[in-house]
C-alpha cells in the first residue's frame, strides 16, 4: 500500500518525506517491525510505503501552523 503525496515542489514534499518519516519512526517507537514501513522522495512526489499483508492503522490528526519570516536586517541591533 502506497500513500502518495503530489506536493507541487519538491521542498514541499521533502515536508511530507520528513512528516512520514516521524510517523514512521513513532511506529517502530511502538513495536511496528521497521522493515514494514518506508519513505521516499522523488521530485515533487513523497512516499509513505506499507508491506504487503501487514496492517498498520494510520490516524490523521488536523493541525494548523503560523509561521513568521523576519528579515534578518531588523533582527541586528
């Protein structure tokens, strides 16, 4: 089983490599065989990869992020 995301650019799915990368590792942190999971990147696509026959129970938990950008010049004194 195969969730993909077509993220648009590639530095918005390296973000999603690197979320399925933490819910990969979470899974291992709660006794899921390594070997049953991976994550890839390819261009503007990111993978999350379940072995065949293996269960795995993905729970999808909404988030929304603030991010603020200063310019580094008004960070100087």
């Amino acid at each position: 089983m195969n969730l993909t995301v077509d993220a648009g650019d590639p530095a918005t799915a390296r973000a999603w490599k690197r979320a399925f990368d933490e819910v990969r590792q979470r899974a291992i942190e709660e006794s899921v065989e390594p070997s049953w999971l991976s994550t890839g990147q390819s261009g503007n696509t990111a993978t999350l990869t379940v072995q065949p026959e293996k269960k795995v129970f993905l729970t999808v938990y909404p988030a929304n992020y603030t991010v603020s950008i200063y310019n580094a010049a008004s960070l100087m004194e």
